[in-house]
C-alpha cells in the first residue's frame, strides 16, 4: 500500500491532475454557495428540507439548492439528459447508429446531449421555482413583493440564471475529465455527497451528545455510527461483486487459458433509484405548484398516500419502480442477444452451451438472476434511510440532514473504486514508460 502511494505522488503528471481536480471542485463548492439576487434563501431552505424530491436534488448539488445558489442543480440534469439520451439510442435510430460510429458518434451524442441538458435545466429550474413560489413571499425578497404582477419576470430570470449555473457545472465536469482525475460528473456529485457529510456528524452531535446527553443517548450516536460504517462496507463489497462467465475460443489449443464475461451484480448502479425517485416525485412537485397542502386538502393527501416513499402504499410503488428498472436497465446495458453474436463471430462459447441462441438464452438466465439479488441490494438500501429515520425519530430540524445509507454511498464507493484504479494506472503507465526509456 504504501509501495503505491510513493508511486502515485512521485508522479508529477499524476500529482498535477489530482491538484487540478481538487482546485476545480473546490471552484464547484464556492459556488454552492453563492446566492441568487432577490431570493430569500432563509425561506427556501426550509421548503427544501420538507420536501423528499428536493432534499435529493439539494443532496447532488452539494447543498446548492437549500442556498438557492446559482448551482443550485448542480450536474443533476446533465446526469438525467445522459440517462435519456443513452435510453433513446433503443427507440430512435439515428442515435443507435451515432452510437456505433465510435469516437465520431459518440461527439455527436454528446453534443445532443449538452443542448438536452440546457432544456432539462431550464424545466426544473422552473419547477422547482413554482413549486416553491406558488406564494411570492415564499422565495421573494420583501422588497419585491410590491410589484404585483410582474412576478413571473423574476421567475424567468433565476431560472436563466440556474440553467447558467447547470451549464458552468458541466464545463467543470468537462475540465475534470480532460485534465483532472475521474469522470467529472461522477466527481462532482461524490464531492456534493461527501461535503455534506460533516453536517450529518454535526447533527448527530446535538442530537445525542448535546449538554444533556445520557447513557441511552451516547449508546445510541455509537449504534448509529456503527450502522453507517457496516453500511459502507456493505456497499463496498456488494459494488465490487462479479459474475464471471468463463468464454472458450474453438481456435485456441487445449491447455490454453480462455477469458470471461464480467457481470456485475448492480448493473443498473444508482440509476434505477434515481428514476424511482423522479418518478414518484413528478406527482407531488404538480400539487406543490398548485399550492395544495396534505393538511388541507383532500385530493393532495391522496397523493401523499400514493406518491410518498414515508407511506406505505407509496413505499411499496417506490419498491416495485426500483425492481422494474433494475431489470430495464441492466439488460439495456449488457445486451444477451448482441453478446452472443459477437462470440459466434469471435469464434468463442460459454462451455457448456451451443453458440448462437442457446448461448443467448444462457445469458439472459444468468443476468436475470444476478439483477434480482441486484434489485433485491438495491431496494434495500434505499428503504434503510427511511426506517432508520422512522426507529430513530429524529427531529425534524436535522432529518434531512441525516442520511444513513441510501444511494450517496452507491455513488462515493463507486466514484473512489474507479478513481482509485484510473490514479494507479495513470502511476504504472508513467512508471513503465521511464523504464522502457
């Protein structure tokens, strides 16, 4: 271990990227902070804090959007323009040939993808500006309040200003990318998590450990810390799990070593419960735009009861959106039916099984039972933040900043595994052509 540290920070060129992806997330970070004019952010910030859909959101943004910043979505909708653009390589053809013309595609589709995001941008700049303003005096300044009429003017310009913002991340996602470490957008949501996560410690802390702490209290701040450490180490064991499908190739003699399929067991990663979440999230922005409240009206408590993860009717469609796009998209990212043509074109087989259809429908079996105990790790760990909070009953003032498992950890463990691999590989390629020199 330490053989590899003195590898990596003897490496300038490695040392170099790491500086520059620190400098930018930290531009990221300064940023999150930086309010839009006219908004009152005091007043925004407890909306988003009583909201399931916007604490998520305000989770991504690295606490943007509970500042009303000007990232205040931070790389949240490039993150779903990707998602949308890569699910219409299956519908539209123009975009499936893009996908399969290598680099030159794949610029195409990226740039599809930028304007996409602008367009995502700005709707959910707007959202969320209506559904937080359906009163003015929620999100305007009290000096503003006496232009009757011209409200929608201010709306359109934070949500200007917002889509700026979304844009500017995005380009340092792309700095990140080209010259730093990791995948940009992966960094910077992981950098949003992780940035949060003093302030969850920090409300435990007054929770448990205050002036008035007894013996239960400081049992229960260790039970939970413990849970939280088990969880990460959870997450990092069920991530790394793979299914290796051994491959023969009929060319090769006997003796000689074949290779394997790889198939992990959370294809999907965090996107099925992103999806559930906007999902089931869509329904209750339209009532908060509308200004209905569950306490008052009868049709929004119905939704509440339906749309809400906290219930258990939402709970269980919560659950069944999960599952459902678990599959969806782990066969959408490792196609059966391609993967066997191209071993039959390979010349190669699983042992065992005919090339072509049978190898196909071998495939298919084993990446359907991988994605139910997949879907199965999934559900799970998207139902522990929210029993945790209803054993635990926290107060409502630190809830939404306390986040005991849940999709952040799927996002940090799998950003450092991968970052990890590209800064050792970045120190051994430099390593090996010094010696070849």
């Amino acid at each position: 271990m330490l053989n590899k540290v003195k590898l990596i920070f003897s490496n300038r060129e490695v040392v170099l990227k790491i500086l520059i992806t620190f400098a930018l997330l930290l531009v990221f970070k300064v940023g999150t902070f930086i309010p839009i004019p006219i908004m009152d952010t005091g007043k925004i910030k407890t909306i988003v804090e009583g909201n399931d859909f916007l604490t998520i959101l305000n989770t991504f943004s690295g606490g943007g959007l509970s500042h009303f910043s000007i990232l205040a979505l931070g790389i949240s909708p490039y993150i779903t323009a990707s998602i949308v653009i890569q699910m219409l390589q299956m519908i539209i053809p123009k975009f499936k040939e893009w996908g399969e013309q290598g680099e030159n595609g794949k610029e195409k589709l990226n740039r599809v993808t930028r304007y996409a995001t602008i367009l995502i941008s700005m709707i959910q700049a707007l959202s969320i500006i209506f559904s937080l303003g359906s009163k003015p005096e929620n999100v305007l300044g009290d000096a503003l309040l006496k232009y009757h009429g011209m409200y929608w003017v201010f709306y359109l310009y934070m949500a200007v200003v917002i889509t700026a913002g979304s844009a500017f991340t995005m380009w340092l996602a792309d700095l990140i990318t080209r010259h730093g470490i990791g995948n940009g957008s992966s960094m910077i949501i992981a950098a949003g998590i992780i940035s949060a996560i003093p302030t969850m410690f920090k409300s435990l802390y007054a929770i448990y450990l205050g002036a008035n702490a007894t013996g239960l209290n400081i049992f229960l701040f260790i039970l939970i810390v413990v849970l939280y450490i088990l969880m990460i180490l959870a997450v990092v064991y069920f991530e790394g799990a793979v299914r290796k499908v051994p491959v023969q190739y009929a060319n090769r003699q006997a003796g000689q070593q074949g290779s394997d399929i790889p198939i992990k067991l959370n294809s999907a990663s965090v996107i099925p419960v992103i999806f559930a979440s906007t999902i089931m999230s869509i329904p209750m922005t339209i009532i908060g735009v509308l200004g209905w409240r569950a306490e008052t009206n009868d049709t929004a408590r119905w939704f509440d009861q339906i749309f809400s993860n906290q219930q258990p009717i939402g709970m269980a469609i919560y659950i069944i959106l999960i599952v459902f796009f678990s599959f969806f998209y782990s066969f959408m990212q490792i196609d059966p039916e391609k993967i066997a043509d191209n071993l039959e074109k390979q010349g190669a087989y699983i042992p065992g099984y005919r090339p072509g259809e049978d190898t196909k429908r071998q495939l298919s079996k084993m990446l359907f039972r991988i994605t139910e105990i997949g879907a199965l790790y999934l559900v799970i760990l998207a139902m522990v933040p929210i029993i945790v909070t209803k054993i635990f009953q926290f107060p409502s003032e630190y809830a939404s900043s306390i986040t005991i498992g849940g999709t952040s950890l799927i996002i940090i463990v799998g950003v450092a595994i991968e970052t990890l691999r590209q800064i050792e590989t970045a120190s051994e390629t430099k390593e090996y052509k010094g010696f070849l020199d």
